[in-house]
C-alpha cells in the first residue's frame, strides 16, 4: 500500500509541476506566491506524517517555514467574480485534473485490495 500512495502523491506532484511551468512560460518573470508556499508545505507536511514519509514532511516543514517567513508579502486572494476568463478556465482545468487524478488513484487502490 505504501507504494501505491508514493505513486499517487508522484503523479499529482507531476501534474501540478506540468502546471505550474506552463504558467509561468507564460506569465514570464514574476515574485513568487508565499501563500501557495505555505498552503504547499502545509498539504506536504500532513501527507508525510500520514504516510510516514520523513522526507516528504521535511519538505512540508521547509515550504511551510519559507512560507510564514514572507506572510507579509503574501498577494491579497482575488474572488471568483474578479478572476479573468483565463483564469477562471485555468481553475477549472486544475480542478478538473486533480480530480481525475485522484479518483484514478482511489480506483488502482481498490482494484490492488481487490475490491
């Protein structure tokens, strides 16, 4: 079991990696988002210590540190009604992913336990 959830965590990284460069070849140089940091190191930090994972939840605890150490840079959050049509379908195609992603892995988990 622990393989198959080291896979799961890789292809989401994956696809979140994908993502992110994608973006930013467009957006060109910019600063960078602390508060996506921070919520990044949080996400790692809980899904080392469930799985056990030192490495993973040091890397929670080193994004999670570098983003509090710039909580006074971090960008005001914009609502759904002020995102652009770019943006809010750029939302939606992440959503959209992610949710594949992860009812893909819940269904390779039940077909591994063999429910």
């Amino acid at each position: 079991m622990p393989q198959l959830l080291i896979w799961v965590i890789l292809t989401t990284i994956i696809l979140l990696a994908i993502i992110a460069i994608t973006v930013i070849k467009k957006k060109g140089k910019h600063e960078p988002d602390y508060r996506g940091f921070a919520t990044i190191g949080f996400v790692f930090f809980a899904i080392g210590m469930g799985s056990q994972n030192p490495s993973l939840w040091t890397l929670g605890l080193v994004f999670l540190a570098i983003g509090l150490a710039n909580k006074d840079k971090w960008k005001p959050q914009k609502k759904w009604s002020q995102l652009s049509k770019q943006d809010k379908n750029l939302k939606i195609a992440i959503l959209i992913g992610l949710t594949i992603t992860f009812i893909a892995g819940v269904a390779v988990f039940l077909i591994k336990r063999g429910v």
